[in-house]
C-alpha cells in the first residue's frame, strides 16, 4: 500500500473520531526505512502517524502496541 502523508492523515481522521488534521509532513526515522510515516498538526499536538513497509515492521508494531496496552493498564 502506498501511503503519503495525506493518505496517513486520511486514515488518521477516519480512526479518531474528532480529530481535525491542520496540517501534515513527511517524517522518516533515519535511514531504517521499515515505515511510512507522517506528522499530522492537529489542534492540540503533532502526531506521528506510521504504517509499516514489511511484515517484520508489522510485527515490530504490534510489539510496540502490546507495551503500551500493557502500561496503559
């Protein structure tokens, strides 16, 4: 899936109900390279948004999202 920074704003604004994307950029963690990512200015904050490139940053992610699920608890 190709993705530019106002396709992850797009899916953004379609996941969270309310949020109003002012602006929005390219981002890249260094030359890693495993995602797609984009900083999104809403109102209140600067997002980033990512979605990965390859099932390894996949699972990355969901790693990532388990942690936080985790320490949200």
């Amino acid at each position: 899936m190709a993705s530019t920074p106002l396709t992850l704003a797009a899916l953004a604004t379609s996941a969270v109900p309310g949020l109003q994307v002012f602006g929005v950029r390219g981002h890249s963690f260094g030359t890693e390279g495993a995602f797609t990512a984009a900083v999104i200015a809403s109102e209140d904050a600067e997002l980033i948004v990512r979605v990965p490139r390859s099932s390894a940053a996949e699972v990355r992610q969901s790693c990532n999202l388990a942690v936080l699920e985790a320490g949200a608890v």
